[in-house]
C-alpha cells in the first residue's frame, strides 16, 4: 500500500457536481445577506438617513468584488509569505484559473472558492457602516471601504483561513467567520467612530429606529443566507459536518433570540421586535466561528449567553460615550469574541476536528489559541481602522457638515429620499387627487391664497357682501 503521504491519480479528488452545486447555492445566500443587512441596517435609522444606510452596504458589493477579483483574492488565499499574506500571480483578474481546476483537497472548482469567500469579504466592511449611521461622506466611505478591505481584511482572512496563516497554523478555530468576519468588523467599527466623534444630538435626541418592519425584514434574510454562510463553509456535504453546522445555527439563533427577550423583559418591561432581531443577529454571530466544533446543546449554551451578554453590551456605548449608531460593536464584535473563546469550553470533539474544551476534558490549551486569534484581531483591526479614518478625516474628511446631518444626509449626499410623502399615490385614487392638483393649480392667484388661508369661494361671497 503506497503511504499515506502519496496520492495516486486514481485517489486525486474529482469535481463533484453535487458539491459544487451546493456552493453556488450557499454563495448566493451569502450574497442575499447584504441586502438584508441593507434592510436590518436602513430600518434602524431615522428617515433622513434610510437611503444612505442602504448604499452603504450596496456599494460594497460593487467596490469589493473588482477588487477581490484584481487582487483580493490573491492576498487572502495564494501561496503564503511569512504567514502573513498570500500572493498567487496567476489570480490576478483570475486570469490562470481555469474553470475545471478545483480548490486543492475538495472537489469543488477554484471559482465556486473564489466566489463564495468573495460574498464573505463584501458583507464584513458592510457590518461596519452600522455604527456610521447619519454623518459619514458617501466617497469617504467608499475610499475607507477601498482601503479597509486591502490592509484590514485581506491580511486577517489569510491568517485565519489560508493555510500558511499564523493563525491557521497555530490551531485557532474559526468555523465560518468569528475573527475574520464579525470581530474584524466591529473593532474596525469601534476604531472609526473613536476618530469621527459622535452624531448631532447623541443621548439628547430621540434616534429611535423608522421603520420596525424594515428591521425584521433584514433580520430574516440575514437568517436565512447565514445558512449558506454557515453551513457552505465545510465546502462540501461528504461527511455531515455541514449538516451539523446547519443545526447549529438554526439552535443557537433561537437560544439567543429568546434569551435577549427574556434580559429585556426584566431589564426593560417588555419584549421589544427590535431586541428580538438583535438577539437572533447576535446568536447567528456567536455561532459562526464555534457551530462546527460544538454540540446542538453546547449551541444552545452558546447562543443563550450570547443573547444576554450582548445586550447588555449594547448598553456601554451611553456609559462610555462613544456613538455606534446601530449597535456593532455590542452584536459584532462582543458576540464575535464571545462564540471564538466560547469554543474553549464547549467544544466536543466530535465536530469538525477532535479538539475538546473544558467541559468536555480538553483543558484550557484550546481556550489559549482562541484568545490569542481573538485578541490579536481585534487589536490589529482597531488600531489600523482608527489610522485609516484619521488619515482620511484629514485629508478628504470624514463627516458631512453639521447642517446636512440635521436636515438629513440622504438629500445631501444622494439628493433623494426614502419616502416621497408629496406624491399623490397611484391608481384611481392618485389619479383623481392628481386631477384635484391640476385644478386646484389653474385657480386664480387670488383665490387660492384665500383657500390657503381656509376660506372657501361661498364664504368668500358672503364676506364681500
């Protein structure tokens, strides 16, 4: 029998067309999830920022994708230097990919890889523009968005995921995205917002979300792509580690949904829709780097805890002053750390590899590498984060004027609104009140200032008389 170190021709992996079906589907999903944070995000906002909270996530999936496609890929996932970055010169514009050649030990092509790692790095700067929210240049942003993805996210997906990354090397486990994706996020979030200072009327104005529908609407179609960013994230279905993930992220949700509502009713006195949201986004976090290596029980314990601890994380940003608009760095970054460290504890050994946490007589080594992934990302992101927004507030600048974000950074940035409340509608209805305009418009000049001021043509009469 030839060693188990030498592959024969016969054993090499062969393109499986159910697996690479499978990919594509789970990319498309993971793509879904932008527009849903679109919607998650731009409900959570007052009127006057609806639209630019919406392009703020849709932007990413123009900038992003060329550049992942010029070089971002290459850096993420080519030929490793000193565990720090990748580079593949045949990337490059995938131009020396052919469209058979497969993803080394899987049995998917090297462009279903590309494109499903492509949805993960467009929706991680996305995560970030939450805690933006009303006071942010749309070019600053697209040029922070630029930078960000080359310096910050790139370098971090190749020591998480690439195969010569200090992190990968070391052991630290990262299912689907906890350090590189939502730690990575939200410290960068963190970062930004210490530069460019807090909105207009933060803690003296009311900011409270426009539109609860809008919420839940992103909130479910966060839910449902993260099945693909979850359970895709195996490459393959070949021996049900996939489908474990599949449950875990359905379990962990609800846990953390739950527990959120129930800290709220007694914290607060009520079970609000938007903490129901919150609660499912912060579960779906938590379980994205520890779904593969935990039980359906040690899920449930992960996303319970997540639950609680990340809202009541929500709350620091009044106690310490620093204004994240939508709550990033309380969901993201508190509930990325949480489900990462997490896994030094509930890990089961029967997941994705045989590492065992704590309770399961694994000790505290696992628990150690987690720290040192966590940590370290998060340190990397905040700091580089703070330096980019510095650097281009003084320069470009960061923040619009003060006057356009107290009328409203939609007019001023896209010259548009969420709502045309002006219009007439449509259908008959509209029509007749159109048609009513029209009329009301050919009056003479005199007449219509006496409509304006309540009087009507009969009463006008008898006035004069």
């Amino acid at each position: 029998m030839a060693p188990a170190a030498i592959m024969l021709a016969a054993d090499a992996p062969k393109l499986s067309s159910a697996n690479t079906g499978f990919m594509l589907i789970c990319s498309a999903l993971v793509m879904l999830m932008t527009p849903g944070l679109a919607f998650f995000y731009g409900g959570m906002v007052r009127v006057k920022s609806t639209l630019n909270m919406l392009m703020m996530s849709f932007i990413s999936l123009g900038i992003v994708t060329i550049l992942w496609v010029l070089y971002g890929f290459s850096l993420s996932f080519g030929t490793d230097k000193g565990s720090l970055i990748g580079w593949t010169s045949d990337w490059v514009g995938f131009s020396g990919i052919g469209k058979t050649d497969l993803w080394p030990g899987y049995t998917i092509p090297v462009f279903v890889f590309a494109v499903f790692q492509l949805m993960f790095a467009i929706i991680t700067p996305a995560l970030i523009s939450g805690a933006l929210a009303d006071r942010v240049k749309f070019s600053a942003w697209s040029l922070f968005l630029v930078l960000w993805v080359t310096i910050v996210y790139f370098p971090v997906a190749h020591w998480v995921w690439g195969t010569g990354g200090w992190a990968f090397k070391l052991g630290v486990i990262d299912f689907a995205g906890g350090t590189a994706v939502h730690i990575n996020a939200g410290a960068a979030a963190l970062g930004v917002i210490l530069v460019i200072g807090k909105r207009v009327g933060f803690k003296k104005d009311p900011m409270r979300p426009h539109s609860l529908p809008l919420v839940m609407l992103g909130a479910g179609l966060l839910w449902f792509g993260w099945f693909g960013f979850n359970a895709g994230s195996w490459l393959g279905n070949d021996d049900g580690v996939g489908p474990l993930m599949f449950v875990n992220t359905q379990v962990a949700t609800g846990a953390a949904m739950l527990a959120w509502l129930a800290y709220e009713k007694i914290r607060h006195g009520a079970f609000t829709t938007l903490g129901a949201a919150s609660g499912a986004v912060a579960g779906l976090v938590a379980i994205t780097p520890s779904g593969g290596a935990v039980s359906p029980l040690g899920a449930i314990a992960v996303g319970a805890i997540a639950g609680v601890l990340c809202a009541m994380a929500v709350g620091l940003k009044y106690r310490f002053g620093f204004d994240d608009s939508l709550d990033v760095v309380g969901v993201h970054m508190v509930g990325g750390v949480l489900g990462s460290l997490l896994i030094g504890f509930f890990a089961s050994g029967e997941g994705q590899s045989s590492v065992k946490g704590l309770f399961y007589g694994g000790g505290m080594t696992q628990f150690w590498k987690q720290c040192a992934g966590v940590f370290a990302v998060l340190a990397y992101s905040l700091i580089v984060s703070a330096v980019l927004a510095f650097l281009l507030d003084k320069t470009i600048g960061m923040r619009v004027t003060e006057d356009e974000e107290i009328s409203g950074i939609d007019q001023a940035e896209h010259a548009e609104t969420a709502y045309e409340f002006s219009g007439a509608g449509g259908g008959v209805i509209g029509s007749a009140l159109s048609a009513l305009a029209a009329t009301e418009s050919k009056r003479p000049a005199k007449e219509s200032e006496k409509a304006a001021k309540g009087e009507t043509a009969s009463e006008t009469k008898k006035v004069d008389a």
